[in-house]
C-alpha cells in the first residue's frame, strides 16, 4: 500500500479498539519470567556450550601477541577464538568500526578473544590465561582539546553541517538582549537491562542467531556481510528485548563471537557480553559542547537563533547532532547552525534515545529560559511569543504537518499550577529545603519507514500476525494487535502477534522513533490485502464491507470470518515523496518542582509533567509508559548519568552498573503525562506518530531550570550534581 499524505477519513477515526487503553498481551509472560529473553532460550537449540567475551586492554594500536596456549588446555574449554588468528573481519554498513579480527586495536574492550568452554565459569577462568602483548599509541580521547579544530559535518539529516538563513551574526549583534551561553553534555551510556546477548547454531551453511536486537532486517544484512553469507542463509530471532535504547541498533561482538564459536566447536554456543565490557565494547551517546547565541527584541521576539554544536565519534561522521530540534522549534529571521564531528579513538559513538534531541534540549531550552529572565517575561509566555507561523524556521522549504506546542505549555501550565511559581530564583524555602520551577518545550521528529507484514486467518475466526517488527519492551506487541483487531474486526484475545523473526515480513524496526507508527500502517496494509482477498473469495467488495465482532456484514449478509477459511496476506506500507514537503514532528512540554537542599546541595526531584503532542495514541497506556520512561532516562542526564573518560588512556572508567549512575526509584517522584487528542493525517493512515524518544527531549531542562529556579545558580555542564551548586 502506498501512502500519499493527507490520509482521509478511515476506519481509526470510528476505532474501537486502537486508542484503547490496553494492558500489554505480553505483559504476564514478561512479569512471571516466562518470556524468554536472548541468554534464557535453552530449548531453540540443545548442548549449548558458553562463550566468553575478553576486551582489549588499550584503547588504541596493535597487538603483538597473544598467547592461549594455557586457556586452550584448561578445564573445560572447546576453542579459544583469538582476533590475532584471523584477518579483520569486514566492517558491516552499520557498524562503524569492524567488529572482531585482526591485530589492529581502534578502541578500549574492543572483544579480541571468546573463549567457548562447557560452563560459563571454565570460559571466564581461561580468559584469565590468555596474554597478550600491546603496543600501544597515543589516540584522541579529549573533546574539549579537539573541539577547536573538529571539522563541520552535514547532518544526518542531508543538512549542511553550517546553515545560515538571514544575517545571524548582524542581527545578534544588534539585539536589544542577548544571551550567549555554553552548555556540555557528557557520554552517556544505554544501561539497557538485558545486556547484549546471542545463541547461535549452524545447520550446515545456514546460521540461526537467537538474540536481542531493535532492527531485524539491519541484524541479518550485517551478519551476512561481515561474516560472508548470502542473507538468505542468516535467520535471527529476538521476540523479547530487554531494553535497547538504540544500543541495539546494531549487530555487536556477542552475535558474531557466538556465530563464530558455533561453527568452531560444532554446537550451539550462547554469548552475552559482560556487564563490564558494554560501555566501552559496544556504543554510547557521544559528549557534546554547545553554544548557543540568542538574540532578540525588547518584547522577547527572537531575532537571531544560533545553535553550534561540537562532538566526535570513531569516524567523524555525524554523531550527537544536539543542533536537530533548533530549525523546528521557534521562529527567528536570523539564524546559524552548525555541527562539528571531531575524530575520536574512545569507543563508538552512536545512536542513543533521541539521538541529538536529547542533549540538544538540555542547551536550548536552558537557554530560553536565560533569554526570558533577561526579557523580564514568563517562560512560557517567551516561548508563545516565538512560536512560528508559517512554514518551518530554519528550513522554509517544509511546512509543519500538525503542531499544538502552544496547547501543550498552556494546558500544562494549567494542569502544574504554574502561575503560582515564583519567577524570582531563591525565593521559595520549605524548612532546609529550597523549591524550583521549571518548563522546557520539547521536539522530536517523526520519521517513517517502509513496514512489512502478513496476516493469516486461521479459518477459525483467530488472526496471526507475524512481522519482523521488534517489541523493545515499549508494546508493539499489544499496538499491533490492536491495529489487526481494529482492521479485521477480529476480538483482541483472537489475535496471536509474532515478532522478531527475520523469516517475517521486514517490518520498519524499532528505531528513532518511527516502530510504533510504521508497522502498524505496515499491518494495517496487510490487513487491507487481507480484506479484499476475502472479498474476492466471498463475493463482496474488501474495503466497504464492515468487519467487527468476528463477522463481516456486506448489506444484509452476514458472513463469519472462520467461513473465510485459511487466507493469508502479505502487504507493506510505503511513504510517498511528500515526506519532503513536510516537518513531521511531535511536541510537548515539560515541567518540573525540584528541591535543592540549601546545605548540603542535595537536589531532589519532585514532580514532573509532560503534555504531549504526538498525533492518535495508539494505546495511551503503553504510550505513557513510554514518556514516563523516556523522563526518567532525562532525569538522569541532567542530574547523575555520566561516563567518566580517562582522557590519558581512552577509555570509560564507570563501565559497570555499580559506578555508572542511573536513577532509581528514589530519584524518581510523581509524574504524570498527558496526551493531546490530536491527529496527524500526514504521518500515515494510522496518523499516529511515535511518543519513545518525545519523553526525553525536554524534561532534563525543565529540570535545570527548576534548578536555577529554586537556588539562583545556573550550572551548564551536565550532569547537575550538588558539588556544582556549592
Ligand atoms: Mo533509537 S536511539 O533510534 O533506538
């Protein structure tokens, strides 16, 4: 089905089903322990043996040797796979270094052994035998020290890595107020609960990959291609993921060590990398700094916005483009962007929620809120006077498909009892305690991508779904259920969903975004096919027949779905050329109370709102579990999360969950989240868009400016921590 905005009127707008609010389908399985995640699936394949991962010691040159003898002999090992035996396997199209092969170092915990023994503990004590030999150089580990001489690079975007509209610096310098301010947001790691984890098995030149991956179809061409298979020989299956964050975006070492033990010792064999190694082993979201110039009129209207933004990656390509939402969210005749990408040799910098956005926002609307104080006006009311009108700000060639951002800060204001704050910072004390406000808007954009999937009728009145679509623990099961139901007219409980499975249709992933509102328009297509398929075979026309309850009534016929017998329909959704023409995003705004302790700079979190904007909510409950997720993960990077780099040797020194500080429920208060009832006919026929990465793009700031809200200081290198406000 091809989709060309705007979607008419359809069948969701009547929707009894989708819109729902619907408990998770695999929710029991998941909270009785019974959904099997990647290193749990001991009946896929039998005589497992274990592999374990052993990471570099350098961060940056070569191995001179590697000695395995003794691991080799000791109890209960089956093959010691060691990089150094091997040429460097091919880098795959998404990965952005090779994976595992060679002598060559490019960063810290890159995996340069698997052990694969008869238990895990025989594997791990002969990882502890093998020596190896470096030689090590020098590499680039300080983004502060290469930041001045980081080359710009477009974004990923298509957009010009420096992008000026109007006359920026002219009409900065003329401004009535200015503010000119420099941010830092520091390497964050995913922290994903389950770790990185695969079980492969060989039947001949056929390979298998249960494991725990967001993008099926990119999991499979990336094993084809590093380990040089055709495709069609490659399967990989991961129905439950225990979190990824865009951590598991990628095919990583566990996957491939797992493949290439499997084939050496002639069994299956389980992998998952080692709590420790996945900080520097697998991906992070890059450091970034950012300065940001605002200029404008004694009224608060913007004048100029510039938004300049330095990081680095492995490849020095775009890496946390902190610059995306900046074009979209407020007006300005004048206006600067640009992104630098400095080479780096710390481990690969990657996608992590909200790519760019999420620190992005951390800046920006930090520095809104410094713009109304010196305009003496309500933070709000600054960002109402800047709303755009028209096409998009900083790109006049694309309109706005649907945007309520205005809505969303006047009914959260409403709804937080923001008139009653106290816009003088350090005015408000409860005992030792000093109270703070704040409010950030947030953008995320909308993306889709082409989704897959079939529908079978049982011939019993049940309907299977099977898709590669991944369900990341954020309910893409329950929404395509829904999507299934809504279409066939089929109950939810009759609706079984298979995700994961490579051997499905190709399904969009989940990524940026764009799972939720891709592939159920992909399932939503192949239930249409599946209609007319019916139609055909009964004799009515598919698409006005109405299906509900089980039945489909054509006139006065009614006909039951089991007497469609078995059928079954393979379609995929594909977005037209008008995405062009369009800035597809999702809005919100946030606000936070923060307590700061006026002694000891302790800062505690109160309550948080999000009001978001984001088209239909498929399912407002899974779709608030999302955006309370998504605010827990910015609490955490505006007050602890940070990888700590040793700038000398290269390398994340808080690897692990001990030391690499996320909140936990303590850190975490009230929060509430509200959806607007709005619709976006442009993004599909669903017209939903995604809410998973809109949750972190703002309520870090909202947090920050509480902060300063609540003492009068204003601390601009994340994260927040107390020593900064004493
Ligand atoms: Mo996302 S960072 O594209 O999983």
């Amino acid at each position: 089905m091809k989709f060309d905005a705007p979607a008419g009127p359809n069948l969701f707008d009547n929707a009894k089903i989708v819109g729902k609010s619907t408990p998770r389908i695999d929710g029991p399985l998941k909270t009785t322990g019974k959904a099997p995640y990647a290193y749990e699936r001991h009946d896929v394949a039998p005589n497992q043996a274990y592999g374990y991962v052993l990471g570099s010691a350098i961060a940056k040159g070569r191995i001179v040797s590697m000695d395995v003898a003794e691991a080799r002999a000791a109890p209960g090992v089956l093959a010691v796979i060691a990089t150094t035996d091997m040429k460097q396997l091919p880098k795959s199209d998404y990965n952005t270094v090779p994976l595992f092969g060679g002598a060559a170092i490019t960063h810290y915990h890159q995996a340069v052994a698997c052990v694969v023994a008869e238990t895990f503990e025989q594997a791990r004590a002969a990882a502890a035998l093998i020596r190896t030999r470096y030689d090590r150089v020098p590499g680039r580990f300080d983004l502060e020290k290469l930041a001045p001489s980081a080359p710009l690079v477009p974004g990923r975007d298509g957009e010009p890595g420096r992008k000026v509209i109007g006359d920026f610096e002219g009409a900065f310098a003329a401004a009535a107020v200015k503010v000119d301010e420099k941010y830092t947001t520091p390497d964050e790691s995913h922290a994903m609960m389950e770790p990185h984890a695969s079980i492969a098995a060989w039947n001949g030149d056929r390979l298998t990959i249960w494991t725990s991956n967001q993008m099926i179809a990119w999991g499979k061409g990336a094993i084809a291609q590093i380990l040089g298979l055709d495709p069609k020989n490659v399967r990989l299956d991961s129905p439950y993921v225990g979190g990824g964050f865009g951590g598991k975006l990628f095919i990583r070492a566990d996957a491939v060590l797992a493949a290439l033990g499997a084939k050496q010792v002639g069994r299956p064999v389980k992998v998952a990398l080692q709590r420790p190694l996945m900080a520097n082993n697998t991906t992070h979201r890059p450091a970034t700094i950012q300065r940001i110039r605002l200029g404008a009129d004694k009224n608060g209207r913007i004048t100029a916005i510039g938004h300049e933004n330095w990081t680095g990656n492995q490849a020095g390509e775009d890496a946390e483009n902190a610059t995306m939402q900046t074009p979209v969210l407020y007006a300005g005749a004048n206006r600067l962007i640009a992104n630098h990408t400095a080479v780096m040799d710390l481990p690969e910098g990657n996608a992590m929620r909200a790519p760019g956005e999420a620190s992005g926002h951390l800046a920006l609307e930090v520095a809104l809120d410094e713009l109304a104080e010196k305009c003496g006006l309500d933070p709000i009311e600054l960002r109402i006077r800047n709303e755009p009108t028209g096409k998009v700000p900083g790109n006049p060639k694309q309109k706005f498909s649907d945007r309520h951002l205005v809505r969303c800060l006047r009914e959260g204001a409403a709804k937080f009892g923001w008139a009653a704050r106290n816009p003088k910072p350090g005015q408000v004390r409860e005992g030792r305690w000093l109270i703070g406000h704040g409010v950030a808007a947030g953008f995320r954009g909308a993306p889709t991508m082409k989704s897959a999937a079939r529908v079978r009728l049982d011939g019993q009145g049940g309907l299977i779904v099977e898709t590669d679509m991944t369900d990341i623990g954020t309910g893409s099961y329950t929404i395509i259920a829904q999507t299934a139901a809504e279409t066939m007219g089929v109950p939810l409980n009759r609706v079984k969903v298979t995700l994961g499975d490579s051997d499905h249709p190709a399904a969009a992933g989940s990524g940026g975004q764009w799972g939720a509102a891709s592939s159920t328009a992909g399932v939503y297509a192949a239930c249409v096919a599946l209609r007319r398929q019916i139609g055909a075979k009964l004799g009515f026309d598919g698409d006005t027949a109405t299906f509900a309850d089980g039945h489909i009534q054509v006139g006065n016929r009614r006909i039951s779905l089991a007497e469609a017998g078995a059928l079954s329909a393979e379609d995929a959704i594909e977005f037209g050329k008008f995405q062009k023409d369009y800035n597809v995003g999702t809005y919100a705004a946030h606000f936070a109370e923060v307590a700061v302790d006026a002694y000891t700079g302790e800062t505690r979190i109160r309550r948080m709102l999000a009001v978001c904007d984001a088209g239909r909510i498929l399912n407002p409950l899974s779709a608030r579990s999302q955006v309370i997720g998504a605010m827990v993960m910015s609490a955490g990077a505006a007050l602890m999360e940070e990888l700590a780099v040793d700038t000398r040797f290269g390398f994340f020194v808080n690897h692990d969950l001990a030391s690499y500080e996320v909140p936990v429920h303590a850190d975490i208060p009230h929060q509430d989240c509200l959806f607007l009832d709005t619709l976006d006919p442009v993004v599909s026929p669903m017209k939903a868009k995604g809410v998973g990465e809109l949750g972190i793009c703002g309520p870090g700031a909202a947090v920050a400016n509480a902060l300063y809200n609540a003492t009068g200081i204003r601390v601009r290198d994340y994260p927040l921590t107390l020593d900064k406000y004493l």
